[in-house]
C-alpha cells in the first residue's frame, strides 16, 4: 500500500532556497537535523524535499510539483499580498480538466502548481 510522496527537487543555494520557502511562502524546516546539501521543508500536509545541485542551470531545470489544495483563494491571495511572483502564464484560472490552478517558479526554476477541484 502506498501512503505518501515527497518530491524531491534541485536547488543550486539551501540559504536562498530555504528563505523562499519558510520566509516567503510559509513553510517549516522538517525535523532537528540541518543536513548538509539537504533540505526538508512542510506545511500542512505536504513535504518537499530538496537536493544540492550547485551546476543547475535554472533554465534547463523542469522540476515539477502539483499541490492539491481545499482553500486556493486565500492561498493566492496571501501569495499576492506577500509579493510572491505568480509564473506569467500561471493566473489563477479554471481550467477544463475541474481544476482552479495557478503556478509560480522557485529560485531554481522549480514549478509549483496549486490546484483545487471545483467538481
């Protein structure tokens, strides 16, 4: 039986990386250890993990996440009034597959998706 999944993306910088995702979207480090070129993080119900990979070229990156959530509204919201860039083609919008959806890139170029079913 399966039960979880935590992906596991690249980040070139654990400072800048873990700024992005604590001090701007929210998120906590996971756990007491600091590993070294390791970086947990989580919030709510999610884990995202994250692997040193100081040659990453960001424009080269296709690191993918889909995160299902139940209050897409606010999340978008906070997100705007926080100042956090929404991808440029990544609005807040219904699209045809039931899902409201919106997207932004991490500092490595990682692209989070936040969806809620509208079914």
């Amino acid at each position: 039986m399966l039960t979880e999944i935590n992906p596991k993306l690249p980040m070139r910088d654990k400072a800048v990386t873990k700024e992005y995702y604590l001090g701007k979207l929210g998120f906590q480090t996971l756990g007491d250890n600091d590993f070294d070129g390791y970086l947990m993080v989580h919030k709510d119900n999610i884990q995202i993990h994250f692997f040193e990979f100081k040659e990453l070229d960001p424009k080269e990156n296709y690191g993918q996440v889909y995160i299902r959530t139940t209050n897409i509204d606010e999340i978008y919201q906070s997100f705007l009034d926080n100042k956090i860039s929404i991808h440029p083609n990544g609005n807040l919008e219904t699209k045809p597959w039931g899902q409201k959806e919106f997207a932004l890139l991490d500092p490595d170029n990682n692209l989070l998706t936040f969806g809620q079913s509208i079914k």
